[in-house]
C-alpha cells in the first residue's frame, strides 16, 4: 500500500483512507429527520502529532475520541497517538493527540448567531487557535499551512462551495469535491464573521476575502 508519507502523525492515510476512517467514526451523513446524522469532519497538519475532530452542534463523546485514537494508532502510527489516557493528569502531551475541536475553536459570536458554523471551518479555528495563528488573508494561512507539510480536513458530507474553496486556496486537502452553497450562512474562521446566504459577499469565492 502506498501512503503520501511519514509525518508527526506517523505513515499519513491517503486520501480514501482518511474519508473511510471519518465514515467509520461518524456515519455517512444522509437520511432526514430523527435518522439524519450531524455533520462531522475530522482534521489534520501532516507535521503536527493532532487529531481535531468536531460534531456540528454538539460535543464528540469521550468514546468517539478514544475510537479515533485507536484506530488511528492501530493503521498509520504505532507510537504517535496515544489513546485511553484523557483521565490520566501526567499525561497531558497525550490528551492533546486527538481532541475535539470545539475545545479550541474560537469565535466572539453567541450561540444563536453561529448558524453557518460548518464542520471544516470549526477544524480550521481549532488549527489557529492551537497554533497561535492568526492570518488576515487566505494566502497567510496558505503559507503557515505549507510550513506544517500541509493539511487535510475531510466531513462526513460533500464540502460546501464556500468550505470548498477555502481549503482549496489554503492547501487544505479534502475528498468528494464541491457542492453547492449552503442554505444557511456561512462562517469565515479567520475573520470570524458570518455571511448571510445571498448577501453582497455570497457570490465570492470565499465571503470575505
Ligand atoms: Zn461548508
């Protein structure tokens, strides 16, 4: 099996491989009503030893973090990404390894202003958050990400045209293309604003940059 390389996160998943791993943590997302799953998305800096995941809305369960670490232990990084010890206080390095990142993702806006939140981008605000980034333009945070070897950020659901050609003109890699806009808004992690669906911004291709 060919992999793209050895990084911090041990031998790095291709691409295929990442979207399976995301779809067996989280579902495919699809169906309607009470069986819809939330869309979730995980992420990753090839050069750092991180797992960022997130759930829109919610919180990722203790469990679905200890899944992640293990299957990921288990198929690309025997020593990388230590699993099962959140409880354990001396091993804080450890917990860091695969968190959820609604921990880390930062916004001045309330709660019920965050319609327009998508997965991919509460992954990006985590990344900034833990690396003390903080780019003005889409072309900075391009050039933080190639210092970390690049990225990948892959949901459980086809990116949206603005996620989409965010991660695209920032080298983020994702699978499954670009689809339409959203129906809602959309939120811009660097500028942490929200643009509404149809506003002067929203035939960008990225609302606010
Ligand atoms: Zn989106």
């Amino acid at each position: 099996m060919s992999h793209p390389g050895v990084s911090a996160l041990g031998a790095l998943p291709t691409a295929e491989e990442f979207e399976a791993f995301v779809i067996k943590l989280f579902g495919q997302r699809g169906g309607t009503g009470k069986k819809q799953k939330p869309t979730a998305a995980v992420g990753y800096l090839k050069g750092q030893a991180g797992l960022y995941l997130v759930v829109q809305k919610g919180a990722v369960s203790h469990d679905t973090l200890a899944s992640a670490g293990q299957l990921w232990k288990e198929k690309w990084a025997a020593d990388v990404v230590k699993v099962g010890e959140f409880e354990d206080d001396d091993e804080e390095e450890e917990d860091d390894a695969v968190m959820d990142a609604s921990w880390l993702a930062s916004s001045r806006l309330k709660k019920s202003e965050r319609t327009g939140f998508h997965a991919e981008m509460v992954v990006v605000s985590a990344m900034l958050s833990a690396n003390n980034w903080k780019p003005k333009t889409l072309g900075e945070l391009k050039t933080y990400i190639a210092a970390q070897q690049g990225a990948m950020i892959v949901a459980n659901a086809q990116a949206c045209k603005h996620c989409g050609n965010f991660m695209t003109e920032t080298g983020i890699g994702f699978v499954g293309g670009i689809g339409a806009a959203s129906l809602t808004g959309w939120w811009n992690p660097i500028l942490d604003r929200v643009f509404a669906h149809g506003g002067t911004e929203w035939g960008k291709s990225v609302p606010g940059l």
